[in-house]
C-alpha cells in the first residue's frame, strides 16, 4: 500500500473516528492514527469518551444509581430486597466489558468502511506530511491531502495535589477504584466532581467537594444550578464552595488536604483524593516545528468557524480546540470537517450544543441562561415548571427538578432550554430540536405530547412562558 492518502486524521476518539468513517464513506483513502493502548494491553479505538471517559463514568452512574435506588427507594414502591452489599470488582468488570465491547465496535466500523487503522503516534510536518511512529516498528513518514487533528484533551494538573492514580487521582483513577473510599475528597466542583463524587456517594462513601470559585455551577442558569446544589447536598455530598486547596500531603493510604476559604485555614483527611479541575487540549507531540499551525492564547490549536487551521488543508477538531470538551461537539465537528473537504455545504450549530450532567436527577441545558438573556437587555419572557406537577414524574417517584424556557419577548423565540430533573438528558433533545429548527414557544404550546410522560412537563414550561400553563398556579398576566 502506498504511504499517500486523501486524508490522515490523527486522533481515534469521538472526533478523529467518526471524521475517519465519514471521509471514507465519501470516498476518500482514509487512515486514522491512534496510539491509545487499554488497560487489556490491547490497541484502542474510541479515545478519551469511550475507554475512560463518557462510557465507563455512565456505566458506573448506572450501576451506582441501581444500588441507591434498592437502598432506598425500592422500599417506597414496597419492594423488599435482603442485606444489599455491592461486589465493586464485579461492577468494574461489567464496566470494562461495555467498554470493550463499544471500541471493539469502533474497530469492526473502520474495517467495514475500509479506514486504515495505523496502532501508533502521528505528527504533523510542514506541506501536510504526517511522522507515524507505530506502537511497533519503525518511523514512516506519510503524505496527506488533508490531515484532520484529533488529539483530545487530558486533565489539568495542579501542584498542590500530584496524581499518583492510587490515592490522589484524575478521572481515569477515578473509574479503577477497586473498593468503596471511606471518605472521599474532590478537589473540583465541575462536571466530572459531579458525576464521580455521586457514583461513590451512592455507594457509601462519605463525599467532601472542594470547589475554588464560590458559585455553583456558573455556566448553568442560576435557578437550576440553586436547586441542583440543595439536591445534591441532600444527597450527601457535602459541596465546598469558595475553597481553594493549597498543600497535601500523603500516607499510605490516605491523604491530608489544606484548603483555604472565607473562614481561614482547614486541614482533612481523605482516604482517596480525585483531582477533577478541566481538561487541556493534548498537543504534546502533535506538532512538529515547523506544522504551521497557531495555536491560541490557551494552547487550543486555532481554527474558523469550520474548524480549519491555519494551514490549507489542515484541520482541527474536538477538545483541542476552542468550544466545549464535549464527545457530541466533536463528533460533529469530524462529520463536517470531512463533508467541508469533500465541498459539501455543512455547519455545526454551535448555538444549539447541549450540555448534560449525568447526576440523579440529570442536569441539561441548551441555549442561553436567563441570566445571559437579562445581560443583553432584550426583553424575554420565562416559563417554568417542576416535575412535582407531572404524573409521570410522581409515578416514578422522581418529583425533584423542572424545566425552563427563556424566550425572546419580541420574536416568541425559543433563546434556551434547562431542565433539572429525571432524564434531562433524553428531553433537551426537544429544546434542540425547537432551537435548530428556530421555533417560537407558540410552536411547542401547540404540538401534541403523549400521557402521561416527562415530556408533558416541557409542554407545561413552553405553555407557563404565556402563563396558560394548566397544571400549576400562575398568576394571571393583567390584561
Ligand atoms: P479524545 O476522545 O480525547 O481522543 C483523542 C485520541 O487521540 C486519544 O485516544 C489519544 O490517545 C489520541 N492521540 C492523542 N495524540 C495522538 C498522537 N500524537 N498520535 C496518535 N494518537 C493520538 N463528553 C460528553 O459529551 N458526554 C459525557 O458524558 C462525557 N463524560 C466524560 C467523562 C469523563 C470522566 C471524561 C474525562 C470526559 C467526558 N466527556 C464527556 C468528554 C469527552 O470524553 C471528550 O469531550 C471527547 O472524548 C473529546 O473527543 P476527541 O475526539 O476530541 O478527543
Ligand atoms: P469542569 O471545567 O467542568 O470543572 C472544573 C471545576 O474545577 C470548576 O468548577 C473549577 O472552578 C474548579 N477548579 C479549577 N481549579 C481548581 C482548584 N485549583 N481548586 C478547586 N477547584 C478548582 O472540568 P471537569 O469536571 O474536570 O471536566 C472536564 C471537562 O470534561 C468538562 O468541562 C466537560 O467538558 C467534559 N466532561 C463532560 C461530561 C458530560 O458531558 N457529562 C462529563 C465529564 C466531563
């Protein structure tokens, strides 16, 4: 096989596969090069997302949430269980069997749409040439029409708190504990605190969260991000806000964290420490000297609109630049960047990204926050409503959250979506849809929605926004 293709994308996680499958069923000879070896010892395909990222923390936010739930509210539905114990080996196996079975999956696409997978480093030269240096075996250099760049991100280190992935860990460690932690700290009050701090709270351990900022939440609108944090405090995990930590030092089997806030100096101790404060973009490596490409003020490798770099030819996409570190954005951008080199018109609409929490209730949101929209100075209306006014929602026993609309007072149309609450994540899809599609709150008001269904609370919401809700009190607008 010759050392030349139509595109080179380097990077096999969300964004670099799915760019690689979608160049080649365009036509193109397509080679993806991933270096990522899996904890089996084993090549992997599917990057951070599915061996140590989205996946394994949602198979663990299920497993964990099964547990609770027979803990505690099987009892409300008058199901007895016996002495409930939790097998952590048995849940991490089960965990790392979805795992491999999704990447494999990833694998068996690349072969069924003729994707080179080359199992090693790749770097970008100058004039589109990429250095492969497989896993085994020599260095190659190849030539490329066009190189994608998807090389993700990794977690942000801090000096006070040094991962060693046995007692002070990042996310990956995170996902491996092989038992429950008596007591657990986690330095990051963000998405991934959030989701990993719960999965070990349900299961017994005692949570402290230790967040620098003193808002909870900032990017999320203020009245769900209020509700979310009494919520999870009830839950138990004890949330920190205003704390910033400043030394550790570790034993040998746990560790003592100094932390600083409003009231002075603390110390604790924890027996695991996770060490969850952002993700930054991976370029170590990536690019050799003379690659071309700028990189921004934050190491982000700059790119327009469609995620083209600075090179003719050269893209990057996903987590190494700007935008949120989210799978479903990059995915997204890998499906546009090869339509953009095949000449197709395409976009990714940026203003319509979802985001999720997976907690118990989720938290999700698309859009502006109301808080944004005030900002503006535009006139907006609001419609809110809990799940406590939803049948299904009672039904189920899940009454905690609701959903809300911010809408533009002038134009009726839908600016942004939030909902905390039983599976947020499956109903923002509505607030997307409505969002692409450029619907007025008029449109959602007058669509149909099955009963009884979680759905219905989002009809309430649009319908709340013109105060014609039915199912909950609103004071009546003055004519
Ligand atoms: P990555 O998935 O990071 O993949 C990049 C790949 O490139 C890696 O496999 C790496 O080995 C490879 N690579 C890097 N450099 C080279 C090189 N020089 N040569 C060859 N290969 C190279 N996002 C969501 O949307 N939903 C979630 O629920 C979610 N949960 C998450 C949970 C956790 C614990 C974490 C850590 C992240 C989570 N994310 C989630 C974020 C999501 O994983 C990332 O946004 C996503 O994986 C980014 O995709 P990517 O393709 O840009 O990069
Ligand atoms: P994050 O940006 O969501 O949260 C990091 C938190 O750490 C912030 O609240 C920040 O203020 C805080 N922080 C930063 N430095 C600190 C310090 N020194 N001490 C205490 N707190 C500090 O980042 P994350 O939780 O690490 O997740 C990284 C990214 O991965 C997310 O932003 C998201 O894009 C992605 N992710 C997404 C999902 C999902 O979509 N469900 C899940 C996990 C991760």
């Amino acid at each position: 096989m010759s050392d030349k293709y139509d595109v080179i994308v380097i990077g096999g996680g969300p964004g670099g596969y799915v760019a690689a499958i979608r160049a080649a069923q365009l036509g193109y000879k397509t080679a993806c090069i991933e270096k990522r070896i899996n904890k089996q010892g084993k090549p992997a395909l599917g990057g951070t997302c599915l061996n140590v990222g989205c996946i394994p923390s949602k198979a663990l936010l299920d497993s964990s949430w099964k547990y609770h739930e027979a803990e505690g509210a099987f009892a409300d539905h008058g199901i007895k269980v016996g002495k409930l114990d939790i097998d952590v080996k048995a849940m991490q196996e089960r965990k790392d069997k979805v795992v491999l079975q999704l990447t494999g999956g990833v694998a068996s696409l690349f072969q069924a749409n003729k994707v080179t997978w080359l199992q090693g480093s790749g770097q970008l030269k100058a004039n589109k040439q990429v250095v492969f240096t497989p896993n085994e075996g020599d260095e190659q250099t190849l030539e490329a029409d066009n190189v994608i760049l998807a090389a993700g991100s990794v977690p942000v280190e801090i000096p006070p708190a040094e991962v060693d992935q046995k007692i002070i860990v990042d996310s990956t460690g995170a996902l491996e504990f092989d038992a429950v932690p008596k007591k657990l700290g986690v330095i990051g009050a963000g998405i991934i605190g959030l989701e990993l701090g719960s999965v070990w709270s349900r299961l017994g351990s005692e949570v402290t969260v230790l967040e620098a900022v003193d808002t909870f939440l900032p990017a999320v609108d203020k009245q769900i991000s209020k509700e979310a944090q009494k919520l999870f405090t009830k839950q138990g995990l004890d949330i920190k806000l205003g704390a910033r930590v400043t030394a550790s030092k570790k034993n040998k089997n746990s560790v003592r964290v100094t932390y600083t806030d409003k009231d002075g100096e603390h110390e604790e101790t924890f027996d695991r420490l996770i060490v969850a404060v952002g993700r930054r973009p991976y370029t170590e490596g990536l690019l050799s000297q003379d690659a071309g490409v700028t990189l921004d003020e934050r190491n982000f490798i700059y790119v327009d609109n469609q995620c083209r770099t600075d090179v003719p030819g050269v893209y990057a996409i996903g987590d190494l630049v700007r935008g949120p570190a989210l799978a479903h954005k990059a995915i997204e951008e890998g499906v546009m960047v090869a339509e953009v080199i095949a000449g197709e018109h395409t976009q990714v609409n940026y203003d319509a990204v979802p985001g999720v929490i997976y907690t118990h209730p989720e938290v999700a949101w698309v859009g502006k926050t109301e808080e944004e929209v005030k900002e503006s100075g535009e006139p907006y209306k609001i419609g809110a409503v809990p799940f406590a006014a939803n049948g299904r929602a009672l039904a189920a026993g899940e009454p905690a959250g609701l959903v809300k609309f911010v809408v533009d007072e002038k134009t009726d149309r839908v600016l942004g979506m939030h909902v905390l609450g039983p599976q947020a994540s499956e109903l923002i899809q509505q607030g997307v849809v409505a969002m692409e599609f450029g619907a007025s709150i008029e449109d959602l008001q007058l669509m149909v929605f099955g009963h009884p269904s979680l759905s219905e609370t989002v009809h309430e919401a649009a319908l709340a926004a013109d105060y014609k809700a039915i199912h909950v009190a609103q004071r009546r607008r003055k004519k």
